[in-house]
C-alpha cells in the first residue's frame, strides 16, 4: 500500500512526528519545524490522535474508552496443534485471546476500561488459567471499542480508522475498519477537491460512512445484551449448544458472511426464551 501511494505521488514522512496541528488552515508542523499545509487534512493517527484532541480536545472518551493488554510470548511445542482461544468471562464487556503461531503465541485481555479497574490482575489470571508463566513485556494500549465519533472530523479536517473510534465493538477488530474509513475518507477528499469544494469533503464522509456507523450501532446494542449479567448464563447455555442458531449466526458474523444487524435481530427475537430460561 505505501509502495503504491508512493508510486501515485504521495510524500513519504515516516518518522517524523507531527508536533502541530492547525485545524483552521488546515496545516501540520513536523518535528524538524516544517509546515505542511492542506486544502484537507485526514488524520489517521491512532486512538491517541493529536488531530482529534486539536478538534474536540480530547482523542476518546475516557468513559467509554477499551484498553488491552498483550504480550508476545515464546512458542511452545503444542503451539501448531494448539487451538486458537476466546475467552469471555475474563474481563468485563471484553475477552482473552490466545492466537498460537509458527514462531510464537499472542496472548491478551481487552475490555471496557471503566468497566475492568483491576485489567492486570485479569491478565495475570488468565496467563496461568491458559497454563503459561508470568509473562514479562506486557504491553498495554487503549482501544476505542466503547463508541465511535458521530461526526468524524470538522471543517476540512476529517478522522479516519481509531482516530475516529472505528474499532468493532465487540471484538475490538479495528484493522479491516480502519483501512476501509482510510479508503472512503480520501474518496470523499478527492471527489471534493475534484468540484473545487473542500468543504464537502467531511459531508461526503459521512454519507460514505453511513453504513458502518450502522452497522457499529447495532453492535452497541447487541453487546448491551449479550453482556447484560442476568443474561449471562442463559447466552452461554445458548452458545454451548453446537446446533444453537445464534451460536451458528456469531461464526458467521465473524468471517464476514453477516452483519450486526442480523445477529442482533435473530438475539433479540430470542429475548423472550433466553429470559425465561435464566
Ligand atoms: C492489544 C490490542 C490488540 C489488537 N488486536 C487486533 C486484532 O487482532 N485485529 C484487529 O483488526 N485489530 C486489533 N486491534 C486494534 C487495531 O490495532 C487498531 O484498531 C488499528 O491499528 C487502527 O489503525 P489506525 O491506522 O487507525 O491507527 P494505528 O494503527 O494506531 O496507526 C496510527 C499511526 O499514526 C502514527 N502517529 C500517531 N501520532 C503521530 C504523530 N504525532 N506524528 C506522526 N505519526 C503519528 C503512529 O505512529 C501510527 O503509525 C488491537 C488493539 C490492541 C490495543
């Protein structure tokens, strides 16, 4: 993707940090004093923007705000049998996650932070509960899994990726969502900029956007549920039946086959049962 940008006549900054940002202009200021000025602006900087605190004075909402912890840890001799691991239960409005690999293995917790004060103990726990050893280099990040920015950007300044709170919040996937509101952000750039309206450019995001903000709605909501404590052992009784429909539509929302608004539906419409069934 940089090669390509690079060859369609992007500028390659890497390693200079952005030290300034005029949401006015709008322009940037680099680290070696330079000052980079832009008819739009997109701010793709991560959950801790410095484009999202020049706009709204702060980068996330720390009430809502997910946090995880993960560690890259040795390999071990199981791992190319070993079975890749979710964990809910872990932590509150989260999971834990064991992803067994060639070379080594990714383990984490993630969570709600405001929901999960004690997030190390639960990572500690859970490291021995899946039978490995104190694990050293840690490494902890915020995650804007609670909630996304309604209006994602101001003025000529648009936000895209976690810059924007697109994580999926229910897994906490933000990848595939930050590439695509990358994607749909220079669009609308381009397409404002080709009618000679930079300021269209956000109005253009955010129709572009409509259906992801949707579709993280109806996520919101499903997670609500599912988390929900007087629920909870009537959704994993539901969960443990091999033939179990929402058992079924969750493995099929997450390779993509489904959206949120499905799952949710087909949740809600059993509502009824798996109340009556706590
Ligand atoms: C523990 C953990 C595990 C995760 N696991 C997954 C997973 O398995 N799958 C998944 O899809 N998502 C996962 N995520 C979420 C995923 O990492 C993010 O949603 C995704 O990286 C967001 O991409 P982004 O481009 O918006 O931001 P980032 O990947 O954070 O990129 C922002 C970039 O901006 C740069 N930057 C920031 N400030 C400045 C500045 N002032 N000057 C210059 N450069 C700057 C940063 O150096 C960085 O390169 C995980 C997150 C955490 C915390």
């Amino acid at each position: 993707m940089c090669r390509r940008a690079l060859e369609a006549g992007a500028e390659d900054f890497t390693g200079v940090r952005v030290t300034g940002i005029d949401p006015a202009a709008p322009a940037v200021t680099l680290a070696d004093g330079r000052r980079l000025t832009a008819r739009v602006l997109i701010g793709a900087d991560g959950v801790n923007s410095e484009v999202a605190r020049a706009l709204f004075g702060q980068p996330f909402n720390r009430r809502h705000v997910g946090f995880g912890l993960e560690v890259e840890a040795p390999a071990t001799a199981d791992n190319p049998d070993a079975p890749v691991r979710i964990d809910f239960g872990v932590v509150r409005y989260g999971y834990g996650w064991h992803f067994p690999k060639a070379v080594s293995s990714t383990i984490g917790v993630g969570g709600i932070l405001s929901r999960n004060p004690a997030m190390k103990r639960a990572m500690a726990d859970y490291v021995t509960a899946i039978g490995r050893g104190a694990e050293e280099k840690v490494k902890g990040q915020f995650l804007p899994a609670g909630d996304f920015r309604r209006v994602p950007g101001a003025g000529r300044v648009l936000l895209a990726g976690d810059a924007a709170g697109l994580v999926d919040p229910f897994t906490g996937e933000g990848i595939a969502l930050a590439m695509k509101s990358g994607q749909l952000a220079a669009d609308s750039a381009i397409d404002a900029l080709r009618h000679n309206h930079p300021d269209d450019a956000l109005p253009r995001y955010r129709l572009a956007l409509r259906p992801m903000h949707a579709d993280l709605r109806q996520a919101i909501l499903l997670r609500k549920l599912v988390y929900a404590r007087p629920l909870q052992s009537a959704i994993v009784a539901a969960f443990k039946r091999p033939s179990g429909r929402l058992r079924r539509l969750t493995f099929e929302l997450l390779g993509g086959e489904i959206e949120y608004a499905d799952l949710s539906r087909a949740a809600l419409r059993r509502l009824p049962g798996l109340l009556l069934r706590r």
